[in-house]
C-alpha cells in the first residue's frame, strides 16, 4: 500500500509524507540511519511509526469522523494553555513525535513484544538470570513501544487520565 499523508482521507495511513520526513531529517543530529535506508524502506516505516504511535497513544478529544482509519484530525482538543487545536491541523508535535518513533524503530520492529517483559528473576535449578535495577532501584525487565522522549512530545496531546486505586488512611 502508497503511503497516504492526506489528513482525514479514508485511506490515510501516515501522519508524515517521505518529504517531510527527509526535510525533518536534513536538520537533524545523529539521523544518519534515515540518510542510509533507501527509498523502499521509508515509506512502510513512516506508515508503521504512524500506526504505532496510534495504537498506543490515548488521545485528547475525539476523532473527527468516525471512518477515518487515523486517530487524526480530532475534536475537543484542549491544550494546558486552554487553546484548542483546530480539527483542520495535524499538530506539528504529532509529526515530530513520527520522526522521532522513526530513528527508534529503525533497528527493531517496536510492535514485536517480549516474552521477559516484568520479570524480576528466572531460576532453573542452579542457574538463575536477576534483571538489573532501574533508575529507581527495582529490578524487573521492560519494553516499550514508544520511547520516553516521544512520550514528552505529545505529553500535551494525550490524556493523562488514569484510573488506579487510592489508599486512604485515617490519621
């Protein structure tokens, strides 16, 4: 499938076009690895970076028409500042964040899941594999899709909403 940037269109599959991509890149430190992939390559990771970031971001507002494949243009897009975001625009973060997903996923296909993922320790008889600690201490093995710096990105785009469970202690 032709890459489609089109905003809105019924067969949308990208958010950026080959052009923006190479343009973003010309700017760029340390994306040499977009410079040595050839041009059959480019399109199909542009259109998956698209799609991953897709899948996994939960988006402010709401998608402008209910048949279109992307998660943009959107509605009732509120930002901290208390401006909206026309449902006309992609928001140029958007587009950032699908460089950015690109120069992650060119090495590795970020949708492949790791059977690790959460554990602490494996132990079979005598042999025993610990996870190295984080940043916070805790040792436990993970993956993400997305990397923290296309996380800040859209940190203004996406719902912060959680749901989770809230301890209350009487004093």
């Amino acid at each position: 499938m032709a890459l489609n940037a089109v905003l809105g269109d019924t067969n949308q599959n990208s958010y950026v076009t080959e052009l923006e991509a190479d343009s973003y890149f010309e700017d760029r430190a340390y994306s040499d690895k977009w410079d040595e992939l050839d041009d059959l390559s480019k399109e199909p990771l542009l259109i998956l970076c698209s799609r991953t970031i897709d899948w996994y971001v939960k988006w402010k507002g709401f998608k402008k028409s209910a048949d279109q494949p992307m998660e943009w243009p959107r509605t009732s897009v509120i930002l901290r500042d208390g401006s909206t975001v026309s449902d006309s625009v992609l928001p140029k973060a958007v587009k950032i964040a699908v460089f950015e997903q690109v120069l992650f996923s060119i090495d590795k296909d970020p949708t492949l899941t790791d059977p690790l993922i959460g554990l602490e320790e494996i132990k079979v008889s005598t042999l025993s594999l610990r996870a190295k600690p984080d940043q916070s201490g805790k040792r436990t093995t993970s993956k993400s899709s997305i990397p923290e710096k296309v996380w800040k990105i859209l940190e203004d785009l996406r719902s912060s909403s959680s749901f989770g469970v809230v301890r209350l202690m009487r004093g």
